[in-house]
C-alpha cells in the first residue's frame, strides 16, 4: 500500500516537473521576443541585455524587485561604463550618468523619474547654452557698424562682451576664455562721403595669438550659471610687441569675439599666448552682431554719439554745455581740474576802488 502511494507521488511529481521546465521554456522564449522587439525599436543593446536579465531570473519562479535607484532607467552598457570610467575630452561636457539617487530611488532636487519602457531612446546629454546681454545695444551699433579704439597701451571695449551661460554639469570644473579672430582676410577703409566701409586690400600679416582667460576660472559649473560673465577687463592693442596680456589686434579690420567653455580636464594647454585647444570638451560660441572694426579713431560720427550717450565713462561728454561755443564751454570741458565758474566783482582786484560797481565775467 505505501509503495503505490509512494509511486503515486513520485509520478505526481515528474509530472509537476514537466509543467515547470514547460513553463520556464515559455517565459525564456517570451523575455527573448521581447528582446527582439526592442532592438527592432531602435532600442540599445542596454534594453536588450535587461530583458536577457529578466527571463533568466524567471527561472527562479518569481521576478525579484529592483535595487533602490536602479528603476530610474535601463542599465548602462560596458561600453558606456569604461568610456565613463576614462573621462577622456571625447566625453562631451554633461555626461549620462544619474546625479545621487535619494533613498526613495528619484535623483535629489529634482522629480522622481519614470520607468522607462522598452523601445525609447535614452535622454540626451544636455549642452551647454551661452546667451549674449545687451544684444539691443550690440545690434544698436551693428546697424551702423561697430568700431572698436586700438591704442599702444590698450584700450577696454564697448560695448563689453558679457554673456550667461547654462546647460553645464554644477560640479564639473570649466575654464571660460574669450578670443577674437578676424572675419575675413581684407583691410578696410571709410568712405565719408558715403558714410560706408569699403575694402582696401588684403589683410595684414596675422598677428601673434592672444587669449583672454577669464580671471575667474578655473570654477564650478554651478559658479558660473549663477552669475553674468563679464569681460569688461579685456584690452584691445595694436602694439605687436605687448607684454601686458592685451588682445593684439590690426586697426582697419573687422574681428568676431567668441567666448569659450573649456572643461578643466581638456584645458592643460589652455595659455594666453597659445590658440584654445579645441576637441570635444571645449565649445565656442559667438555673436554676429558683436563684430567689429578696429581703428584708431572713430571714423562714423554716429558712432561717437551713440557711444558718448551709452557709455558711462563718457560722462563729461554728455554735460549740457558741451555744444555752445566760446570761453564757457573751455572752461566747463576743464571742471575737473579748476575751481567751478564765478562771477568776480573788482573789489577783487587790487588798485579798483571798492566803490567801483560793476561785474566782470572770467
């Protein structure tokens, strides 16, 4: 009686066994459709290698839960993960990796994310964005045509380069710099009669290269998002020979700034006197209406009353006076040196009787 029972149970048992091993097929073939779909999608081989994952741990019986913060998205590949782990200037400026996950699995500051489905393509990395302020005044004076003064000593810009830059990783360490190349190869001239700049002839011998590095840097991305960047410091030469740092520039032609963001790991060549290192950790950006002649002296007189309006060094430029004619314009063009216009009587001058009357007007 016991052995039919016991034989009973064993056969009861092969059976469940077959049911199970059928069971474990049927999930295999289904986690490997599922694979193939999402390559079919488009997806990376990530997607692939977490479906492969899945349908293995389903011959354990039951699916086990995901690790805290490993929901927020498919596994990166090993690829990914040794390109990570080099941290070369071909990595770009924000990189894919997920910032410091909170112990409810959502990144810190910001929305918990949502599980990503089979088939859709992985954020991209965001890129850095470089905004110009004051472009009403920069587009103000490319209207007429910029002119920028170069003198021996060095001269500062107006108006100056000041921008705003987003879009890099808070606790990456970046370079910001600042050059200004020429826009084409010609010299030019001004033509008063038709207020107009024309071509002269071809440029100049190139000058040696200069770099403006911005006196802050290197510094935290989360430093410079939070601030306007200003290059307000930054002289402009005609002295081929400086030793002050200057932007060496020709008089009489025409130049493009551009401001650079240089991740610090790609900036070990980074020198004032060489050109910016270029690869794909560091991005240029420039304005077209920031472009600009060089002279001298300023050749469009429009330019010189717009500048004398809008610049706040130009002051005594603007005093009400600055347009009458004769000994009381001089001497209010002199304020800053000689005690302000009086009126003198000729009690103040000796050998005139007090009793005299009248005024005299210095």
């Amino acid at each position: 009686m016991l052995s039919l029972k016991a034989h009973a149970f064993s056969v009861e048992a092969l059976i469940g066994a077959e049911k199970q091993q059928q069971l474990q097929k049927k999930r295999r073939k289904l986690g490997a459709e599922e694979a193939a779909a999402a390559v079919e999608d488009g997806d990376c081989s990530r997607g692939g290698g977490a479906g492969e994952k899945g349908s293995a741990k389903g011959d354990e019986g039951a699916a086990l839960p995901p690790p805290t913060g490993a929901a927020s998205g498919p596994a990166r590949s090993g690829a990914d993960l040794e390109r990570g782990a080099a941290g070369g200037c071909e990595d770009g400026f924000q990189q894919g990796a997920s910032p410091l996950a909170s112990p409810g699995g959502s990144p810190k500051g910001s929305p918990a994310p949502t599980l990503a489905r089979p088939g859709t393509p992985l954020p991209s990395p965001q890129t850095p964005r470089v905004d110009l302020q004051g472009a009403e005044l920069w587009k103000r004076f490319h209207e007429i045509g910029t002119e920028m003064i170069i003198t021996k000593a060095g001269r500062r810009m107006f108006p100056a380069m000041r921008v705003k830059i987003s879009g890099l990783d808070p606790h990456q360490q970046y370079y910001i710099a600042m050059d200004i190349v020429p826009v084409d190869n010609k010299r030019y001239r001004y033509v008063y009669h038709s207020s107009k700049w024309m071509v002269a002839g071809n440029a100049d011998s190139p000058v040696p290269p200069r770099v403006y590095i911005h006196p802050d840097s290197p510094a935290s991305g989360e430093t410079w998002m939070r601030q306007v960047i200003s290059f307000d410091k930054l002289k402009l030469t005609n002295n081929e020979l400086d030793d002050q740092g200057h932007i060496i520039l020709h008089s009489m032609h025409k130049y493009q700034p551009r401001v650079h963001v240089i991740r610090k790991d790609c900036g070990d060549d980074l020198s004032p006197i060489k050109p910016v290192p270029s690869g794909e950790g560091v991005k240029a950006f420039s304005f077209p209406e920031t472009v600009f002649t060089t002279v001298t002296a300023y050749q469009n007189q429009q330019i010189t009353r717009l500048k004398i309006d809008r610049n706040p060094f130009a002051k005594g430029f603007r005093d009400s006076g600055r347009n009458r004619m004769g000994l009381e314009a001089l001497v209010e063009s002199y304020a800053f040196w000689r005690p302000s216009l009086r009126t003198l009587t000729f009690e103040d001058i000796p050998g005139i009787p007090k009793q005299a009357k009248g005024n005299l007007l210095f």
